[in-house]
C-alpha cells in the first residue's frame, strides 16, 4: 500500500504518519479507522502485494494522515508548539512554505516516475492491435474469436472485449472455455467460430 501510494522512495514518508496521531482530531480518527477496517477486511481476500484498488477508498485518507503527519513533523522540528490531543492543527508560515517546498519536489518526482509506464502502455497497445489486425483478416461478416492464452499470460494484458453493441459488433473477442464454446456458438448460430492460440499466434477456424 505505502509502494502504490507514494511510488518508491517517497513510501519512506509514511513513517511520519505517526506525527499527525496527535492532531488528526475526532473526524480524522474516524476516516482513519475506517480506512484500517477497510483494508482489514479485505485481507481475507488473497491478491497480489501490489494490487492494492481495492483498498482505493481509503488512498485519500491515507494520503491527507501522511500530509498532516509531515507537516506536524516540520513544525516540531523547527520548534513549534506541541498540541494537545485532538486539538485542531493550524500550520505556520513557516511550514508552509517548507511543504510546498516538499510538495513541488514530489511532483517533479512523481511526473519523472509516470513516464516508466509510457513503455507499459505502448507495449499494451502493440500486443492489441496486432491481434486487430489478425481478426480483421477473417473473411465472414460475423465471427466470434475464442482467445487461448499462453500459460504464464499477464493477467492485465487481455484481448477480450466488451462492444458497446454485440448485435452490431462484427467480431466478438471471448475467453476460450474449451467444450464450453459450444454453448455460445448456439446462441450465436449465424457467426463464424475461431480460435486464437496465443502461444503459436495462429488463428484458425474451428468446425461447427
């Protein structure tokens, strides 16, 4: 979670959410527990370490608990009064301007850290309009392409569609379901059945 939300070295900033603890106030202790109860409850669900959207809801109140904590840091530090438990936190000039100092660089490091998922992006796009243009070479009017994907696939990159229309769509883009297929073939009796292997990048027309 902290990886996801503050990308690499900024993950270390989370630490100094232990300093806003003593100034969140009632309605901060409450979105905060909240936010705990959520990511505790979904614990019981098995997923991947960076697979963190279900927890999405709760990245605003995290983000806002480790600002707070940051800025009740830098007021310490440059010596500023210590507050009582849930009093209301109200930030100096000074601190101000050393977070928007903080701010601004995280910004610019964050900007530098988005452009490493341009190759991500292109790549994706790359594997999808080659598989168009393999489909788009099938001569009937109508078909549904059942996609096989190679063991090992990544679960993020997928052919499989969902058109605004399925009575217009010329090519449907379907999971491959094995002897399952032939149900949908006989709902679909007027399109055409292929298959699509993507560990030998063959698309061939399956018998009805």
């Amino acid at each position: 979670m902290c990886a996801t939300e503050g990308w690499n070295w900024r993950a270390s900033l989370a630490l100094l959410s232990l300093f806003a603890l003593p100034v969140l106030g009632w309605a901060g202790i409450f979105a905060l527990a909240s936010a705990l109860c959520l990511m505790l409850a979904h614990l019981i669900m098995p997923a991947a370490d960076y697979w963190t959207i279900y927890f999405q809801e709760a990245h605003p109140v995290l983000a806002y608990v480790n600002a707070l904590g940051v800025a009740h840091f830098v007021t310490l530090a440059a010596g500023g009064p210590r507050r009582r438990w849930g009093e209301p936190y109200r930030t100096p000039p000074r601190t101000s301007l050393v977070m928007a100092l903080v701010t601004g660089a995280a910004l610019i490091a964050g900007t530098m850290s988005a452009s490493s998922a341009v190759p991500v992006l292109e790549k994706r796009a790359a594997y999808q309009q080659q598989a168009a243009k393999l489909f788009a070479l099938i001569p009937e009017p109508r078909a549904v392409v059942f996609v096989r994907y190679a063991r090992g696939h990544p679960t993020h990159l997928t052919l499989i569609q969902n058109p605004p229309d399925y009575r217009s769509a010329r090519i449907w883009t379907v999971y491959d379901r094995g002897p399952d297929n032939a149900r949908l073939m006989k709902l679909a009796p007027t399109r055409a059945p292929y298959l699509f292997d993507e560990r030998t990048g063959t698309l061939m027309r399956l018998t009805p």
